[in-house]
C-alpha cells in the first residue's frame, strides 16, 4: 500500500486536526461503550445479588476516554515513535470487570479492584515481554497456539451476548411488552444503519459505522421519546434527560460546569479502600483479569501483524515485541488509574491508518491529545450518558459479535479433521458457553478462564497424538 504519510512524517497543522479528529472517531464509540456497559451490569448485579451497597458514583465514560488518551501516549513512548496506533478501552475485560465488582463489599473496593486488575493484566504483558526480549517468540505457538487461542476469543465475545440482548429488550417501563418492543424495535434500528453504513457507505461510513448506527438509534429514541412525552405514554419514553439536567447546579443556573467538568476519575473513586481488601478478594481480581491477559495478547500480536502488512515495517522487529507490549502493558495500566478500564490496541484504529492512508505517529499524537481535552467537555459526556440502553444493545449486538467471529478467523487454518484439534476447540467452546466457573470459597475462576486453561491443558496433553491416517478407499 502506497502511503500518503510515513509514520515519521508530520501532517501540517489542519490536516493533522482532520487525521486526529478521524482516529477519534474510528474509537471514540467502541472506547465509551466500555464503562457504560460495565455500568448497567453493574446495576443489575446489585439487583440480583441484594448487595447492600448502591451505585453511587458509575464508571464514567469521560474518565476511560481520558485514560485512553494518556495509556496511547505512553505506549507511543515505549515504542519510540514507530507504531501508529491507538489504544482503547478493552471488551474482553467486561467480564473481569464485574468480576470486580461482584465480589466487592465496598462501592469503592470495587472501584481498587478494577486498578488492581489492570495492573495485574498489565504485568502479565510485562512479563511476557521480559520473556520474549531474553527467548524470542517460539514458545508462546506451543503454549497458546490458534487451536487455543482462537476459540477462547470467540468465547470472550459469545459470553457478553446475553448482555447484549439484555439491553436490547431493556424498555422504559420495566415488565411492560409494549416498552420491550419499542426497545428492540430502536435496537435494530441503531443495528441496521450501522450494518448498511459498514456495508454500504463510502470512506467515512466504513470508518465510522458505529457513530452512524448510535446517531440513528438515539434520532429515533428522541422522536418516540418526545411523542411519548406529549401524548403522555411513558412507555414510549426512552431517552431520560437526568444526565442533561445533572449539568444545571442546584438551582437550575448554567455554571462553568455545564461546559466543563472533572473526570470522575477512578483512583478518586478507590481512595480508602485498602482497608477492605484482603487476600481472597485479590484473589478473585487476580483470576478474573490474568488469563484473560494471556487472551488479549493474541489480540495484539494479531494486530501487530496487521499495522506491520499496511506500513510494511516489521513492529515486531522495530521496535521489537518487547517494546509493543511494554507500551500495550503500562499504558493499560495507567489508563485504568485514571478510568478503570484495561487499554488494548484497537483495529479501529488501525483500519482508519490503512483507510486514509497516513500512518504518521504525530496524527495519533493528537488524536491521543484530542481524547484527552474531549473527556472535560460536559455536554459531550453527557450525551453519552443519556443513550438509552436498548440502542447500545443494537451497537453491542454487532461489537460482541466481532469478537467471537475474530476469534473463529484464528482457527481457519487450524486441521479440524485431526481429533487432536478437535477435542481442544470442543472443550473450550463448551467449557466457555457452557459457562463452567470454579469456586474456592470467596475465589472464582470465570468461564473465559476456566476455558482458556482447560484448552491449554488439553493441547499440552494431545500434543503429541499421532496424526490420523486417511481412510483407505474400498
């Protein structure tokens, strides 16, 4: 591919707004999605499990893309430059992160546990790169080869589906089937342009289907929202205006604050809770976020690969895999201090370097800078607030799916004819749908990591099972 811009290259200064302002928007959505997901699991965690302790301060969208902004800058540091691409709030930890908060017995020890998690997760990319600089790479294809990792993939994004359907059919009016139907009826709608956008559109559809998809879904959640509000039928109210309002000060005046605000940031959030942690909570971070650490590096060296086809420089040479998942490790890390949520490295982003062909580290410079000036903008973020949940079930229904179709694309090339493969997909799809967890007291393993590990187990044991020999024809 014939590039505009060399990754050393710097834009001048208007294109350069035009570069970063097309990385926003190619992460942007999937970024806050993230903890407006975690946020209504959440919620409905404490409904189910009757925990004492309330919602008071939701995961903000605000602080994760703030932390996005700031891991990117860190990751570009770790790897001199060379690599143009963005990092962004992480779906495969969605699980880990409730995880988080299910076992929790403080508001504010779930908010540490998210910290802790991420940091854990992070050292795990620290150590495999500390693995990689001293041994290369040949070890990690017999411990996590594609027969592994890419059902277990698969099965981070097959496990979020019932999340996924569950904001879907999530009305305004809990238990009414009209408010359902309106509901999934904005769902598809926010799912059907997103798909014609991706499908059909030009340059910036097939960048940005996501912003197309939500924008139709709220467009159509405001119109029933505001019939809904004349002919007073409440179950035609989908949009609440709280989050617009919460920008007025007590009194109901326009302050500076109506414009902009302060992050909720997480490290506030966690501040006092060492108190209550104690070493079987650790442990239940410590299992939910590990494996899945192992799972998102695949993910990574996918995505290594991918930048490294488009530019045609080999990243993972200069600067070198080490380099990549130091920068991948600690800017997850520290965006996590700052927003809660794991940073991974985001095909959005590399999809938007091959579309516009520009690859220059400068225009992800200031797309990282953008996030970080964005997230203190008070309408912005309080807009994202107010999607209603049935048009993020259309969005999720699709992000989901990507997940477990990448997953299925890593074991394309795997010999599903040789029972020594067979068996290992077959345990970690059934292990994984099958939702098997595993308890020791407070500590449990979740079925993303009771499925990894038992695919690791069944590969080291069938490893050197005999190939098949071909039917003989009669």
């Amino acid at each position: 591919m014939k590039l505009i811009y060399q990754v050393e290259d710097k834009p001048k200064f208007p294109q350069l707004i035009v570069f970063a302002l097309q990385q926003l928007l190619a992460i942007m959505t999937a970024t806050l999605v993230v903890p407006v997901v975690i946020n209504g699991d959440v919620e409905k965690l404490i409904e189910k499990t009757e925990i004492t302790w309330a919602l008071e301060k939701p995961m903000s969208p605000a602080a994760a893309l703030f932390g996005a902004g700031v891991g990117t800058l860190i990751y570009l540091l770790f790897t001199k430059k060379k690599s143009p691409v963005f990092l962004g709030s992480s779906f495969a930890f969605l699980g880990s992160m409730t995880s988080a908060f299910a076992g929790a017995s403080t508001m504010a020890l779930g908010y540490l546990g998210l910290i802790l998690g991420a940091v854990i997760a992070g050292l795990v990319y620290v150590v495999i790169a500390l693995i990689v600089k001293s041994c290369g790479t040949k070890w990690i294809e017999k411990i996590m080869p594609a027969v592994v990792i890419g059902p277990t993939v698969a099965i981070i994004g097959l496990a979020l589906a019932g999340n996924a359907v569950g904001d879907l059919t999530t009305g305004a009016v809990e238990g009414s089937a009209t408010a359902k139907n309106l509901a999934v009826l904005c769902g598809l709608v926010t799912l059907a342009v997103l798909m014609f956008s991706s499908a059909f559109g030009k340059k910036s559809g097939k960048l940005i289907p996501f912003i197309y998809g939500i924008l139709a879904g709220y467009a159509f959640a405001l119109i029933l929202t505001i019939i809904g509000n004349v002919c007073n039928i409440p179950e035609m109210v989908l949009i609440s205006t709280k989050s617009f309002e919460d920008l007025l000060n007590a009194d109901g005046n326009v302050t500076f604050t109506t414009f902009l605000s302060f992050p909720d940031f997480t490290f506030l959030s966690a501040s006092g809770a060492f108190d209550a942690l104690d070493g079987s909570y650790f442990m239940t971070v410590f299992v939910a976020y590990a494996p899945v650490a192992f799972v998102v590096f695949a993910e990574h060296l996918a995505d290594h690969m991918n930048i490294s086809s488009i530019i045609e420089r080999n990243l993972l040479e200069d600067p070198g895999l080490d380099k990549t998942l130091l920068g991948d490790g600690i800017g997850s890390m520290v965006g996590a201090f700052f927003g809660g949520c794991p940073n991974t490295t985001y095909g959005e982003s590399i999809g938007c370097v091959a579309i516009t062909k520009n690859a220059s580290v400068v225009s992800i410079f200031a797309a990282a800078i953008g996030a970080i000036l964005i997230s203190f903008i008070s309408p912005f973020i309080a807009f994202v607030n107010s999607i209603p949940k049935c048009v993020m079930g259309g969005v999720c229904m699709a992000l989901y799916g990507f997940i477990a179709v990448s997953g299925l694309k890593m074991i394309q090339k795997v010999d599903l004819n040789k029972n020594k493969n067979l068996f290992v997909v077959s345990v970690i799809l059934i292990a994984g749908v099958g939702a098997l967890s595993v308890s020791f007291g407070k500590v449990t393993i979740t079925k993303v990591a009771c499925a990894l590990i038992l695919g690791v187990l069944a590969n080291l044991m069938l490893k050197d099972a005999p190939d098949e020999e071909p039917e003989k024809k009669v």
